[in-house]
C-alpha cells in the first residue's frame, strides 16, 4: 500500500520512508511511525510521518 493517504497510516504501523537526503536516490529506510507529522488527509508525495528512532522522511510504502 501507498503512503498517499493519512487514513491508511497510524502509529506503530511499519513503512518504508524517503528522508530528505535520500530524495534524489529514492534509498527507503524502514522504521516503525511514532507520529504523522502532515495534516492534510493526502499528499502527492506521501505523508510525513516520523520514525520511533526520531528520523523524519515521506511514506513510500505501508509494510503489512
């Protein structure tokens, strides 16, 4: 699943994030979400969310 929308995505959930240094390589970084940091209900380039371990970066993908 894409990480588009912000009803797809809640807390503890595990993703893969592009944080913004990774932008123009496309590298994900997985991590588990401890807070959504966009409030709008989508995004194009997928919500903001940030990692238990305190990095920030865009969901790319929801992991099940």
């Amino acid at each position: 699943m894409n990480g588009k929308s912000r009803k797809d995505i809640q807390a503890g959930n595990t993703v893969d994030i592009v944080l913004k240094n990774d932008q123009r390589s496309g590298k994900l970084t997985r991590g588990v979400v401890k807070d959504l940091l966009t409030n709008s209900p989508t995004h194009p380039h997928g919500i903001k969310v940030r990692l238990e371990d305190g990095q920030v970066g865009r969901v790319k993908e929801i992991i099940n």
